[in-house]
C-alpha cells in the first residue's frame, strides 16, 4: 500500500510499504479514508536528521473497519470509525480515570512498528478501547468536524479542563495554529468570560475570535506580555499554552497572575525551563497539562458536532491527496495553510 514517509527534515515522500494485517486477536484493519497533518508533525519535519529516516507519518484517522480479530466485539467489518491519536486498551487502571495516553498497554501511531494514520490502510491494536463507530458516512460533511475529535479538538479541551476553565474564568491562549483555536473554542464552552487569543495571523485570530475570543494581542515578548495584563487586569487567571516552545512557556508565565495555572499542551521542544521565583514560584503559579487523552473526550463531543452547536473543522483550510500530502507539509510549515486535510 502507500503511505507518507518522512526521509529527514524537509523530506516527506509518499512510497509503497507492507500491506497490515492482524497480529493480535484484539486488531482491527481499517481502510483510511481521511487523515491530516497535525501541528506537531513539523516538529521532526523542521528537525529530523536524514541517518533517522524513513518513518511513517500521522496520527489521526477516520476509516472503515475491513476485518477484525477474534476479541473484537465494539466495531465490525464496514463501520466508520475514528481513531484518537494514541491507541489503548481502556481496561487499565488509567484508562478507567480518563488518562487513555498513559495506557499500561497502549502507545502512539508510526513509532514501534505501528502504522502511521497517513496511508491507505492502517492496523489498529487494542480496537475495543481505541476506535469509537461514528453514525454518519464517510463523505459526510461533518467528517472534517469529526476528525478534530482524533487530536486537535480533544487537545484543546484538555488544555482546558487541566486549566480548571470554568464559568467566569479569565482565560488566555497562547498560538493561533489549530490547537491554540479549539483550546478558544473549549475555554468559551465551557464558560469562560474573557479570552485573549495572542497570535500574530490575521486570518487565523479572525477565526478565533468566532469560536470565542473576545480580545487578540498579536504582539509577542514584552510588549505582549505587557498588553495582556493590562487587559486582563493585572494578568490572566489560566493560560493555555499551545505551542511547546520556550518563548511560549515564558510568554505564558508572563501572563499568567498571581495564584494562577498555565496549561501546557503544545509538545515540549525542550527540556529545560525556568520554574523559580521570578517565574512560577514567586507567583505560587500551578503548571499543568501533558498529552491529552483525546478517546476520554470522544464522548463528550460528538453530539456537539452530530447537531450542529459546534463546528471544529472550519481549521481545515486546505485538502489534497495522500500524493500531494508533501504539498501539505510545506504549505503548513509557510504558514500558507493552518491545517490540511489528506484524502488517501
């Protein structure tokens, strides 16, 4: 079959693999019929070093189940399903708390030997606690709104809830990339009076501003800082930062006040970091966050979409095929497009 493989940094190629097949009598085969490329794949795609490459690509799906091992009993042959960015058996102690990321049995797409979500077909193990059957076909016009329920969509409510968001809350979200946007999106549902969106693109922060931000400070460093807490009132209660560079996590402590959280859901690029007594100690600052377990929330959402209240997948600025799937790569990483849709 063909899938997106990553050579090295800049070097996305669509190739021929290994066609899956079941391993385990808990696997699933499904037949992908949309993916997209995350924000966090041009991590490596900036950084990747050739002697690493090749590696399958992707991390989120929808498809049809095509066969099933013999424990599967939640999904058949001809479902629509999706997949959430990390698979998991959902019976262990931490998938029974809602934290399906630190599955004592479970792990993350294309890294292990696990196929990536960007091919024609991927093996899913531990279907039962990972893939969740969707009520609608697959050229649905709610599919781009159904698969931000695999990454982005949960990753931003997860900034959210691990940021205590609440009715009244003063909320400022750090990144105007996908992530950064829902994370507006979750903070408005669930209650939040002031959002400040700090992001430098037009188009992107106007989109924000519809899924909820009431105020976008495009400036960075000091002066945004600056900016913040004057119109915050002296600093926000709960930052979400969804970036995962250091310039963010300072911008963050930065703003966040006295007593305050920040959650930090963009993926770290680095491992050290101010937490003293000018940045989070002084403050008696809460730092939170971490990968967002996106299966606990599939739940959650899916009505939201099914019925129209919300609509996630207007991120979706740019679709192309799996063979044009490099295109979305550079376009993403020019900031030409904020995220691309991939019709395998």
């Amino acid at each position: 079959m063909r899938a997106a493989l990553m050579y090295g940094a800049g070097d996305v190629r669509v190739g021929d693999v290994a066609d899956p097949g079941l391993k385990e009598p808990t696997d699933a085969l499904v037949r992908i019929t949309t993916a997209c490329i995350c924000g966090s794949d041009l991590h490596p795609y900036h950084s990747m070093s050739a002697s690493g490459g090749p590696v399958r690509m992707g991390h989120e799906f929808i498809g049809v189940v095509e066969e099933t091992g013999s424990e599967v009993s939640t999904v058949r042959k001809g479902d629509l399903v999706i997949a959430p960015f990390a698979y998991s058996d959902g019976t262990c102690e931490y998938c029974r708390a809602g934290l399906q990321t630190s599955c004592v049995h479970g792990g993350f797409w294309a890294v292990n030997g696990v196929d990536g979500g960007q091919g024609e077909a991927a093996r899913v193990p531990l279907a039962d606690g990972t893939l969740v059957r969707l009520p609608v076909g697959a050229d649905d016009a709610l599919i781009p709104s159904l698969l931000t329920l695999s990454d982005v969509l949960g990753t931003g409510h997860h900034a959210a809830v691990r940021g205590g968001v609440r009715r009244g809350s003063t909320v400022t979200v750090i990144g105007d990339g996908a992530v950064g946007l829902l994370a507006v999106l979750a903070a408005k549902r669930l209650g939040a009076e002031q959002i400040v969106l700090m992001g430098r693109h037009t188009a992107r922060t106007d989109l924000g501003r519809e899924f909820g931000a009431t105020d976008v400070v495009a400036e960075r460093g000091g002066e945004g800082i600056e900016k913040v807490r004057e119109s915050t009132g002296g600093g926000s209660e709960i930052v979400l930062e969804a970036v995962g560079l250091r310039p963010a996590y300072e911008q963050a402590y930065g703003v966040v006040r006295p007593g305050g959280t920040i959650s930090r859901v963009g993926v770290p690029q680095y491992e050290e970091a101010p937490v003293g007594f000018g940045s989070l100690f002084g403050g008696n600052v809460t730092l939170t966050g971490g990968p967002a377990p996106a299966r606990a929330y599939i739940g959650e959402y899916l009505p939201d979409i099914l019925e129209g209240r919300i609509e996630p997948g207007r991120v979706f600025d740019r679709t192309v095929d799996l063979d044009r799937v490099a295109e979305g790569y550079r376009a993403m990483d020019a900031r030409e497009a904020l995220k691309v849709l991939v019709r395998p």
